[in-house]
C-alpha cells in the first residue's frame, strides 16, 4: 500500500508536468492502440485496482529461466559459472507461455498534427516520431544525435534557440528506441 501511495503520488505529479505531459501526448498521437502508448507508471485507476496476486501473477508469467539472461564476469571459469548459476536458478520455474502474443505494429503512413489545449503557463512544440529499435544500425548515432542536440545546457539547439535568439526557455532531444 506504501508503494501504490507513492505510485499515485507520481501519477498525479505527471499530470501537472509539462514535460510528461507532452511525452504522454506524443507516445499516445503514435502508437495509438499499442502497448508503448501507454505510460510505464499506470494510471490512478489501474493502480487502484492492481493486487499483490496480480503481481505475483505477473511475476510468475515473466520471471523465468526461458526470459533470464545472466552476465558473469571475472575470475571464473565458464564451467564453474555454469554450475554455480544452475545450482542458484535451476529450480526457477514460471508458469506463462514462452512466446507472448505480441500486438500488431500499426504503421504511421502520413504526417499528423495533433493539437490539445491545456492551461499552462508557456507555450509548446515538440516534434515527435517513432525510431528505430536496440537492433537497427542507426541506434548509436541516434543516441549521439540526440545527447548532441538534447542536453538542455550547452546543446547546439539551446545554444542557437535560447541563447543567441532568446525564442525559447527551454529545448531538448531525447531518443528512446521501441
């Protein structure tokens, strides 16, 4: 119940922060009915609903040896790590099937404009478009692009927005692949 008060208590905080509200607005006006347009902190109401066997149920389905990936480094051989690592999560079991249905990915065949109206006390423009995965060859240079152009200090865009035109009391770039 601690950790749902918290949980909420970061929700409502959200809900009053032009930064989250423009990525809530963008990864909704962009993925639509897929998973990745909802937020990674819930809602009050699916907070208030959740249960600890839903966690536990959730627990059950995803934290499992078929899903895990262990890194071991140091003075160990592979042989050794591998028995260690059997005798700590060989009896690891999960009760889910091994490949979860996936929701369809709906692509995005033209611009579009989305226009909310809410009371704050600047206004907003951001430009938003779904990128590349983990796996994509762009991925590094967009992480670059984006620390380049993103870092509210001393970035080339606040550089040549802020501070040389005064158009703008704040910029930034950001690059989440999914």
């Amino acid at each position: 119940e601690r950790i749902r008060h918290d949980m909420i208590a970061r929700v409502r905080h959200e809900q009053d922060s032009m930064s989250s509200y423009i990525a809530r607005t963008g990864a909704e006006s962009l993925w639509g009915d897929h998973p990745y347009a909802l937020s990674p902190s819930g809602t009050e109401e699916s907070l208030m609903r959740i249960t600890s066997r839903d966690v536990r149920d959730f627990h059950d389905r995803f934290y499992r040896p078929d899903r895990m990936v262990i890194s071991i480094m140091g003075d160990v051989s592979p042989e050794e790590a591998a028995e260690k690592t059997a005798a700590v999560f060989g009896k690891v079991t999960g009760t889910g099937p091994a490949d979860e249905h996936r929701p369809k990915y709906v692509p995005i065949d033209a611009p579009m404009t989305v226009d909310r109206k809410k009371s704050w006390p600047a206004a907003i423009v951001a430009l938003s478009w779904r990128c590349s995965s983990l796996l994509d060859d762009d991925c590094i240079p967009l992480k670059v692009l984006a620390a380049v152009l993103g870092n509210p200090f001393g970035s080339r865009v606040w550089t040549a927005i802020r501070e040389e035109r005064g158009l703008a009391y704040s910029t930034g770039a950001s690059y989440s692949p999914g």
